[in-house]
C-alpha cells in the first residue's frame, strides 16, 4: 500500500478529531475573540510542526517540513470565521455517518484547514522532502469580505511561488 495512503488511514480519526474540535468551536465573523481562539486552537494541533505568528488580524502558520532547497514560499489560504451565529451548535450538531462529515463549518472551511495541517504532518513524519518553504494564512474574516485582513493576504500571496486555496468548491449537491 501507498505509504501516504497507509498514513492517512491510520491518521483518520485524529484527523475527524481536529475536525471536530475546529466545528465545536464556534466563530462567527462578528464574534472576533472566538474566531481568535478557532485559530489558537488551530495552532495549538499543529505547535509540533508549525511555528505560528499573528500578522495583522490574521495567524501565519510556517511548517517545519523536510527539503526547503529554495528560499520561495507556498502559501495555502483559509479562513477561521463561519456564518454561523454563536449558539448554533444546539440545533446543528457535529455529526460523523457513513463516512461523512456535519456541522458548522464542516465544509467552510475547518476541515479544508485540518487536512492541510494534516497533509504537512504527513510530509514530516514520512520524511518526505519539499523543496520551498510551507505557510498558511488564515485569516479571521473571509465571510465578510476580507476587509481588515486583505492587505495581509495580498502582501503574503505577492511573495509566494503559488497560493493554493483550501475553501472547497461545493457540497453534496454539486
């Protein structure tokens, strides 16, 4: 079996773990401190492999992955905040069936955040080799239009070799 596969197999649960975690944590744009402690959160799950940074409103996460030949950057981008109102967990539960996922934020964007904390963990303990330094940019209001973290995110993305967006593309219906 594929070695990454082997690894992702055996990291599933702790991955749905984080997951969880990220969607129990509710945080709603408008609600600044709990898109904060979203990102501290997120921090915390990945302190053993990333060193994280505030910048601005938003968290910079730079992963300490095997390789770095090159002095340029991939920057992956995601966001902390949600739609979602604080309270919102009452009625709309994180739930785990048939192989998928529910929740506040399941989709948009928390496990696009975790699977990539987890595809960096994944490179380091394989000890796989990437040539240019890993950081993502996660910034705490996407849902409104970006407006305190633009600057960041355009300041960052002009100096990388390639941004890759985790925000998925659609649902179950699409």
């Amino acid at each position: 079996m594929d070695p990454l596969l082997q690894w992702a197999r055996k990291n599933q649960p702790s991955l749905i773990r984080l997951i969880r975690d990220l969607v129990e944590c509710e945080s709603p744009t408008d609600s600044p401190g709990a898109v904060v402690r979203c990102m501290e959160l997120l921090a915390e799950s990945m302190a053993d492999i990333a060193d994280s940074r505030m910048v601005d409103s938003s968290y910079v996460y730079d992963f300490r992955v095997p390789g770095r030949e090159t002095p340029s950057r991939i920057l992956a981008l995601g966001h902390a905040d949600t739609v979602w109102p604080i309270g919102t967990l009452r009625t709309m539960k994180f739930r785990n069936r048939g192989g998928r996922l529910w929740g506040p934020g399941v989709l948009d964007m928390k496990t696009g955040l975790a699977m990539f904390a987890f595809a960096m963990r994944a490179l380091r303990e394989l000890k796989i080799p990437v040539r240019h330094q890993v950081s993502l940019l996660v910034n705490p209001d996407e849902e409104t239009g970006s407006r305190s973290s633009r600057r960041t995110t355009e300041s960052l993305a002009r100096g990388a070799r390639a941004v890759l967006v985790l925000e998925p593309g659609t649902g179950l219906s699409g």
